[in-house]
C-alpha cells in the first residue's frame, strides 16, 4: 500500500470523526486537520474525498447562506456513515496496537533482529 492510499484511508476516518460532532463545510475540515497536524491536506483534497463519501451514502450536505460570501456547503454524517466510522475506529485500533507491537519489540536495546 502506498503511503498515498494509506493517507486516503485516515483520512476518511478523520474527515467522518470531524463530521460526527455536528454540520461541518470543508474550509472548517481542512483547518481542523491542520490543527491535528495534518498541514499539508489542502481543501483540493479534502472536497474528492467528500464527494466520494457523499455518493457512497456516507455524508449529506446541504447548502447555507453564509455571512462572509457565497453559500457553504455543509456535510452531515448519515446512519451509514456512523456505521463506517466506527467500522474505521474498530479498525484503526488493531493498526494502532500491531504498528506499536513491531515498532516496540524491534526497536528494543538489543533486540535481535536489528542488524
């Protein structure tokens, strides 16, 4: 898997956690991520994912005026959408666990299998 489609994956994870706690448009996502470290998701990014997401059932949008310009499309999870957020969590944490395992018994002092 290439660190491309790696970062694609998380990326839905996070964008759904992010959406999860109340109506979000993308500008608003792109400065979330960033704020989680995320710096180089640009919004050009963020909008293919959303609209992937969107056709798979997973979000709904609906647009609303705004008070600094041109109506924002704001995104919304569905039922669907909870269901694959926390298919993503379940996920995430036996990656999080097995990545820490390999990570923690090969870098041990010592450890026999550094070369």
């Amino acid at each position: 898997m290439s660190q491309t489609q790696m970062m694609k994956g998380i990326l839905d994870g996070c964008l759904l956690a992010i959406i999860r706690g109340k109506e979000v448009y993308g500008y608003e996502m792109a400065e979330r991520l960033s704020e989680y470290g995320f710096g180089e998701v640009s919004e050009g990014t963020i909008y293919p994912l959303l609209m992937r997401m969107q056709r798979e059932g997973l979000v709904s949008s609906i647009k609303k005026a705004s008070t600094a310009g041109p109506k924002r499309k704001y995104y919304s999870l569905t039922d669907k959408g909870h269901e694959e957020l926390e298919a993503f969590l379940e996920r995430w944490k036996r990656l999080e666990k097995s990545v820490n395992e390999a990570i923690r018994q090969e870098t041990k002092e010592g450890s026999e299998g550094s070369a």
